[in-house]
C-alpha cells in the first residue's frame, strides 16, 4: 500500500490551498483517514481525521477553516485549506488505518504518505 499526497506549495496569508492523498495497492478497505502537520522544532500533529463512516474531528487551530473531505472510489482524501496563517506553515502528512487482504485473512496497518510542504508567507 503506498499513499501518494499531492498540493502544498506556497501561499500568501489569508490564501487557500488543496492538498490529496492517493491510495494505490492490495486495499480491501480504509477504516479511517486524515491528514497532520509537523511544524520545524515541533511535533507531529493531527489537523483532521475522518472516519469511513464520514465522521470528521478537526484540531481546533484549524476549525472552520480546513475541510476534509474523500472519494471512496478513488480512495482518495482531501484537504482544503481556507484562511492560511503563517502558524499553518508545516510538513502536511496524510495517513490511513487501511486493512489489506492477504491469503490466510485479513491486516490493518497504518500507513503514511511522504509529506509535502506547505508555507504560508508573503
């Protein structure tokens, strides 16, 4: 299983931004799915999570301006980034609680994706 983001770049303050996550391999199905952000000298946490029932919690520094969202038959996973500060500039991660089928049943394991930046500056 691989997760593949794309989006991130560079955005002046009060801008938007779109990021994705791709998941590719042996899926049978994604349990949960969300997105966190590692900051310089600081650690990795959760923005959004979502549930496969749709389910969302979001880290409050960011609510009301991000939005996770998915599409089920792409297993892909988004996030919209509304009203971007210079206190959101950080290393974006999606990740994914992903059971595979394998032969002698099933594994859920999970998975992150490479990271990619996200700068807020003028």
């Amino acid at each position: 299983v691989q997760l593949i983001e794309s989006g991130g770049g560079l955005v002046q303050p009060g801008g938007s931004l779109g990021l994705s996550c791709a998941a590719s391999g042996s899926i049978f199905s994604i349990n949960a799915m969300g997105w966190y952000r590692q900051a310089p000298g600081k650690q990795r946490e959760l923005v959004a999570r979502m549930s496969s029932g749709g389910s969302t919690n979001y880290a409050d520094s960011v609510k009301g301006r991000f939005t996770i969202s998915k599409n089920n038959a792409k297993n892909t996973w988004y996030l919209q980034m509304n009203g971007l500060n210079p206190e959101d500039t950080a290393v974006y991660f999606c990740s994914a609680a992903i059971t595979t089928r394998l032969p002698a049943g099933f594994r859920r394991s999970d998975y992150w994706g490479q990271g990619t930046q996200v700068t807020v500056s003028s």
